[in-house]
C-alpha cells in the first residue's frame, strides 16, 4: 500500500460512515454534518473542457458537473470534488482555468472571490487530482462490498415524495 493510499483510507474510515446507507444525498448529508458546512450540487452544461467543479464559498460549497453527461459520470464527478474535500486538499484560484463567462456567472452568483478545484480532461495531472480519484476508487470498492452498486449507477428520484414508491418497485438507488 502506498503513503498516498494509506493515506485516503485514514480520511475514508475517519468518516465513519455507513455504507450499507450509501445514496449520493445520505452521503451528503453526512459530510455537511460532519463539516457543519451546507454542500450544494448544480448541473451545468459545461463546454466539454470542464467535468467538475468545487467552489468554496464563505458560508457553503458548491459541487458543479456536467449535467450532460451519462449519470454514472456524474456521480463519479460529484464523489471526485467531494474527495477534494474531505482530503482537505489547497484550494487554487479558480479564475485562472475557468472562462470569463463562467467566472462572471459565478462571481455574480456566489462569491466573488473563487477559490476551490476544477476538474479537466486529464484527472492526473497533478498529486492533488490523482489522490481524488483514488478517494472514489476507494469508495466505490466500499459501497459495491456493501451492496449499494445501484447508487452508483442509478439516480435518486428528484420528488421525495416518489422515494418510497420508487423503492418498494425494487429502485434501491
């Protein structure tokens, strides 16, 4: 096992969360309880350049993805930034690899100083975006030992209200 590995499975059982549990939202909601800090998800249609988005703001974080691509990407692209996250990676100054116009968008909508990460084409471009991705390969092993594959490759039903309904046809998302 390497120090990196080693390392991102500390941060993974430090959470001391319930797999058998693992929904996107459940898994949310744990991190903003642990981290006292609201985490909101947004999809966007980013221009092809961009997978995944993470803005700290003063008061919450913001997990952009692309709301174009295949859900099992998206899922992936959400549990990368929250990697970032909860391996306390340095936040970088996101205006120098995001476009004017997002930066314009996004500064006139959450803060104006943008601080966070950005995931690109290549998601091993940097120690950073590499430990990230083993942060999801490493979830992914726990949440298909415990039997919740379907959260990863099936959303949750958007309505609520449709949850239990849903669940009792056998979509255990």
């Amino acid at each position: 096992m390497t120090d990196d590995e080693a390392r991102v499975r500390r941060a993974i059982d430090g959470l001391h969360y319930d797999f058998s549990r693992f929904t996107i939202p459940h898994f949310i909601a744990h991190l903003e309880a642990l981290r006292q800090r609201e985490i909101i998800l947004n999809g966007v249609a980013f221009d092809g350049r961009l997978h995944g988005l993470w803005v700290r703001a003063e008061t919450a974080d913001y997990v952009f993805f692309d709301s174009r691509t295949h859900p099992v990407h998206r899922v992936h692209h959400i549990l990368h930034e929250l990697g970032h996250m909860v391996l306390g990676h340095r936040l970088y100054d996101l205006t120098a690899f995001l476009s004017p116009e997002l930066v314009a968008r996004l500064r006139a909508t959450l803060s104006p100083e943008l601080h966070g990460h950005c995931r690109r084409w290549d998601p091993h471009d940097s120690p950073e975006e590499r430990e990230a991705e083993l942060f999801v390969r490493l979830l992914q092993q726990k949440i298909l030992l415990a039997g919740r594959l379907t959260a990863l490759t099936h959303p949750d039903t958007s309505i609520d209200a449709l949850s239990r309904f849903t669940r009792s046809l056998g979509y255990d998302g």
